[in-house]
C-alpha cells in the first residue's frame, strides 16, 4: 500500500505574482493525504482565488483562526512533499513557499482503516520550522482483509519570515516544535492512543 501526497489542492501562484504574494503577511497553503495514485486539483494553479468558492472558503478560515483581516492571507503553493516510505512506516514533510515559517495549522481526518484495535492505523503531525512533518503506520493485513489507510485534509498557515518571531511572541502564530496530532484508528482509544478526528493547533 502506497500514501500519496496531493500537494496543493488550493492554490493560485505564478511568477508575475511572486513579488505580490511575498508582500502578504501570512499564506495558506491545503494539501491531501491520501491513498491515491494520480494527483487530482480542485483549483488550476493559476485560477483566481476570488472566483473559487472552496479556496475563498480556506482563506476565510485561515484568517478567522488567526483573527486578522482576511485581506493578509494569500492562496500559495506548497512546496514538492518529501516522502519516504519503508514498509508499514511513512515519513512525509509539506513545506510552506520559500519566505515563510510555520504559523498554525488544522488536520481534518477523513477516514482510518483499520479504524479500531491494536493495528489500527497511526497517524502523527509535528510542526517544524517552515512546514509539518507527518508520520504513518498502516499496517499490512491479511489475505482478504483489504488495504490499510489513512486519509487527511491539511491546511498550514505559514506567516513571513520577517514577522514570524513577532507574532509568536503575542500568541497569533504558535512555536514549532509541538506535536499537532498523534492519534490511532478513528474510534476510541487504540493501545493508549486517541483516535484520529479534527485537531486545530
């Protein structure tokens, strides 16, 4: 069983903008994980933000949580997801556009297999300097069991380079290092873990 990453799933960036994007305060970027073999968008890179309704959703929601005009959040690009899989273990890293740092972040569970007991599948999040790093365990079953999964929505606020230290200090954006998410299965507790739902930090 192989995780794919759909790196952002809403976004509106091109070169012409770059100079523009960079003067806002914070970005946000949505990405997808997913166990899914061929990449899908919900918006065309390139597509104006403004006439997308799922992406003015994301940036409305972004500057709630952030509590700031909507006006200082852009749509970005993630940058190229590092993956790494070994066996049942996966190591994945969602980067922010270079100029940005780690802000808040929301994961939004979508679906766990297997959802309950000891080999449930796991699911951890840590933020990091300019982005999360994301681990897995989703384990092999046996012969008629089916796959194992797990599926999540992303959404990472990143805020400028410049400005990052500022707002941590008055509490807008949150310190990186801190486990975001650390969950197993999608119902009760699986060997002394929660199970995996919404968790905004």
């Amino acid at each position: 069983m192989r995780l794919l990453f759909l790196g952002v799933i809403v976004a509106f960036f091109s070169l012409t903008q770059a100079s523009m994007l960079y003067a806002q305060e914070f970005v946000t970027i949505a990405v997808k994980l997913n166990q899914v073999m061929e990449p899908k968008s919900i918006t065309t890179v390139g597509q104006e933000c403004a006439n997308d309704p799922l992406c003015k959703n994301i940036l409305s929601k972004a500057a709630q949580t952030l509590g700031v005009p909507p006006g200082l959040v852009s749509a970005a690009l993630a940058l190229i997801p590092k993956a790494e899989r070994v066996g049942e273990e996966g190591r994945y890293t969602y980067q922010l556009p270079t100029g940005y740092k780690y802000c808040r972040s929301e994961i939004e569970t979508v679906s766990v297999v297997p959802a309950t007991g000891d080999r449930a599948s796991v699911m951890s999040a840590r933020a990091l300097d300019n982005g999360i790093g994301v681990y897995t365990w989703t384990p092999r079953r046996g012969l008629g069991d089916g796959r194992s999964w797990v599926e999540a929505n992303f959404t990472i606020i990143g805020v400028r380079d410049d400005l990052a230290q500022r707002y941590r200090t008055a509490g807008t954006c949150k310190p990186v290092g801190n486990l975001v998410i650390d969950c197993r299965g999608a119902k009760g507790v699986n060997k002394g873990k929660p199970a995996c739902g919404t968790v905004r930090d």
